[in-house]
C-alpha cells in the first residue's frame, strides 16, 4: 500500500510510529502549499525552503508526542510560527546592523581615525571568535549564504548554525557595547 492511498489521519497514525513511507507522503502533499504560505510573507526562496524544511524536522521529532487533529490547520499554524521566528531572527539582526550602520556613518563623517579603530575592533571580536563560529559568521555575513546552505557546507545541522550565530552576535554586540571605540554620542542613535 503506498501513502497515496491513505488519508491524512492514516498517515498520522503512521506518523507516530516513525513510518518514513506516510511522512514522505505528506511531505509531498503539503510542501508546496507552506512553500508557497512562507514565500508570500519572506519574499526570498531559500530561507521559505529552509522555514518548511524546519516544519517537517519538527513533525518528524514530534510526530510521536503530539496529538494532532486536522493535518492540514497543523502544517499551516506550524508554518506561520516558523515565519514568524525567521522574521524576529532577520528583525533582530537587521536592527543591530542598522544601529552599527547608523555608528559607522557618523564615524565617517565625525572622525575618520575613530573608523580606523572601530575596524581594527570588529577584526579583534572576529579573531577571538572560535574557528567555527568566525567561519559560520563569514559566509552568512560576507558571503550571504542562508543557514541550510552554511549547515551543508559544514557538515552540521541548521540548528547548530543558529546557534552559532546566535554566540557570535552576542559576542559582537556586547564586545562593540563595552569597548572604548563605541562612542555616547551613537549610543543615543540605539
């Protein structure tokens, strides 16, 4: 019997016993239709591919412990969560970056030589970032490469991309916040 042939409460029921044939099946059924939901709101294909790809991870994991009624209300609530925490990932960064952005003009204009320093500070934050984390932060920043991309390249998962970048930030921001080179007058601008 192949799951083509089943209805979406079947393939659920053989969702929770880890059955690959009926998670293929749904995958086939309903990818296009989240493809479709995530790309109309983020505009940019790989990361609405990687947002549906994250759907399926977690009813994958999931699938076993949730008790799901209608598939279909499911896989559309679960893709409108996952947009929205790509949108607040893109949000947040691009906040930060705005706020860098907003600092280095007012360097540029102000005092060239402050330019020089907040360069030779963001190089130090970089270098004293792990080998991996400063090679996760190049290609999404400098290559602009999405996190599946960067997860492939590496050989790990797109959670621990996340993650990583998720450490790098953090560093940068709080490195940037604490250092000498980081003028009051810019802080006003955050």
């Amino acid at each position: 019997m192949t799951g083509s042939n089943l209805d979406d409460i079947k393939l659920l029921e053989l969702l929770q016993i880890k059955n690959e044939v009926a998670f293929a099946e749904i995958y086939t059924r309903y990818n296009k239709m989240l493809y479709r939901s995530a790309f109309n709101i983020l505009r940019d294909k790989e990361t609405a591919k990687d947002a549906v790809q994250e759907v399926f991870i977690s009813l994958w994991q999931r699938g076993g412990n949730v008790v799901i009624q209608n598939l279909e209300a499911y896989l559309r609530q679960a893709i409108r969560f996952q947009v929205l925490k790509v949108l607040r990932m893109q949000k947040n960064d691009e906040r930060f970056y705005e706020r860098l952005a907003t600092v280095t003009v007012d360097i540029i204009n102000e005092n060239p030589l402050l330019l020089k320093e907040q360069e030779a500070l963001l190089i130090d934050i970089l270098e004293s970032l792990p080998a991996d984390c400063r090679a996760i932060f190049t290609m999404s920043r400098e290559d602009r490469l999405p996190y599946r991309q960067i997860a492939g390249n590496l050989k790990i998962s797109e959670k621990t991309v996340e993650k990583k970048m998720s450490i790098c930030l953090k560093r940068i921001r709080h490195a940037i916040e604490n250092s000498s080179v980081y003028i009051v007058r810019a802080a006003k601008h955050m």
